[in-house]
C-alpha cells in the first residue's frame, strides 16, 4: 500500500476536490433522520441566495465516490444549475443505521437530503446503479421531480441478464466484479466499462485504486448488491415515468448492453427518448463527456 503522498489515486482526488470547489461547491454531511447521515456537494449558501437557477441532482453509480464520476459534469453544469452532487450510503461519508440496503431505501434517503436542503422541484441524473436510484425518486415524487435523465443503467435488468454479465466477465459473482479486491479484478471491471485498451496500466495503479477507492465499506457495499429488488426475476415489472425521460447510453456498453436500452425505452413510456453515444461503453459521461452533457443540457433545458 502506497502511502498518500506517493499514491496518484490520492493526488487526484486532491484535484477532483478542488475542481467541485472552483465550480462553487461546497462539502456538506447533514443528518437527514435519527439513523443516517449523507455526505454531499453542493452550493455554497452565498450562490444559492444570490443567483436564481434550476436544481439538477447528480446520482452515482456503484464504485468510486461521486467525484470521480461526476467531475466534468459539475464543471459543464455548474454555471446554469444549482448542482447537488450526494455520495449514496456507504460510500464516502454517507452512512445509514438502518438495516434496509435497496435501491429504493437509497432513494427516500436521497429524497429526505433534498427536504432537509429545502430543495423542492429539481432534474435527476442517474449513471448505472445511480440509475436505479433516479428512477425510484422520480417515481416516488413526480410533483417534485422536473426531468430524468438515465445514463447506462439497465433499470430493466433481469437475472439472466446479470448471468450473460457474469460469463463476459469470466468471474464467479457480481460482487467480485462491482467490488474488485485484486488488480486482475480491477481489470475485469474496467475491461468491459470502457472503450479504451488499459492493458498497458501496470498494476500497481491498479492496485492503488483498489485500496483507496473500493476497499472502504465493503461488507455493507456487498449487503447493498444483495439487496438490489431489481434483477432477481427473468420478468421485468417496470411502471411508465409521469416525467419527460432521457436515456443515454455507450454503443459499446459491456455491463448493460444496448439491447436494453431500447427495452428501457419502450418500458417507460411515449415520454421516454434514447440518445446512444458511439464509441463509448459504461461510462460515457467520462469518455465522451463533451457530448454527454451537451444532449443532456439540450434535454433539460428544452421545453416540454
């Protein structure tokens, strides 16, 4: 284990904190109920009460903390909207008491952070597990929640969907391949989330990646995968969104292939449209992110 001054993993999150804070953001935790606790970015209050704009909340997906999947998004973004970027509990310093690990108990956590910040009305983004999490709160508070954007998230995942995952990874169990405890794992991940050839990363990097972003909470993290409500039967029973609905999704998608993009489309609704950024995998909002928030800045600020 590298220590934090020789690490690059450590270096960069030092960049990605004062990328969010030139943007006018802020590191806030606030006790949402008696049992759990959210770490989130957000505006500084002087911003807030100064400038009039709309409210876009950034949803994560499973792996790193927020900052390093939403940097470029925060960036693009921060000008025209109040952005509220949470880290989902169990990861950084968001934690519950409460034994309740579904997607659908990260949503009403996410929901009660809003209430307590006094934010009423405001746009969802949601990258892969974040995904599961924005359809859930748009659901739940349709009155509240303007637009959804769902980027790379199978929110109409079936088990055998998770079993063809399993074979491309040539792993045993989801959780070997969300929660990696080896560089070879690391790899696995990464192989098929993104576009671009990593062979060449050694794997040290691989390793200081491991310790300093997916070892922390992992028994609770792991509770949260086996906790998912979605994807345990080969049926999918998937209401319509009252919203306007983006989805975005990497042609070349790997962990939730594109074939269920257009499922999702057709799941939710005439209200639902399909943007597919080529050449890009898991994570477009990193590989492409110039497109990525362009097509969602269009989207949002379009009329209905």
């Amino acid at each position: 284990m590298a220590p934090s001054f020789l690490s690059l993993v450590s270096l960069y999150s030092v960049y990605l904190r004062r990328c969010f804070t030139a943007s006018g953001l802020s590191s806030q935790t606030l006790d949402v109920d008696n049992e759990t606790t959210i770490h989130f970015w957000g505006p500084k209050s002087d911003e807030k009460a100064v400038r009039n704009k709309p409210s876009l909340v950034l949803i994560h997906g499973f792996g790193p903390v927020a900052i390093w999947q939403w940097r470029r998004q925060v960036q693009f973004f921060a000008p025209h909207f109040h952005v509220y970027v949470p880290d989902l509990i169990f990861f950084g310093n968001s934690t519950t008491k409460s034994k309740e690990r579904t997607e659908v108990f990260q949503a009403q956590a996410m929901g009660k952070l809003l209430d307590k910040i006094g934010v009423d009305r405001f746009s969802v983004v949601g990258t892969s597990y974040g995904g599961f999490v924005a359809y859930h709160m748009a659901k739940m508070w349709p009155e509240k929640v303007e637009k959804v954007v769902i980027a790379s998230s199978g929110v109409n995942i079936k088990r055998i969907d998770n079993e063809e995952l399993l074979k491309r990874a040539k792993l045993e169990s989801i959780e070997d391949l969300m929660l990696p405890e080896s560089a070879s794992q690391l790899r696995a991940l990464t192989g098929l989330a993104v576009c671009k050839n990593l062979k060449i990363v050694p794997d040290f990097f691989f390793n200081d990646i491991v310790d300093k972003l997916y070892s922390e909470k992992r028994k609770e993290k792991m509770e949260l995968l086996k906790g998912l409500s979605l994807g345990r039967e080969n049926t999918v029973d998937l209401s319509p969104l009252e919203q306007e609905v983006l989805i975005v999704w990497g042609d070349q998608d790997q962990i939730f292939p594109l074939k269920m993009a257009a499922e999702l489309k057709q799941l939710l609704g005439k209200k639902a449209r399909l943007e597919i950024i080529e050449n890009t995998s898991h994570v477009p909002q990193i590989e492409n992110s110039g497109f990525f928030n362009n097509i969602v800045k269009d989207f949002l600020c379009g009329s209905s």
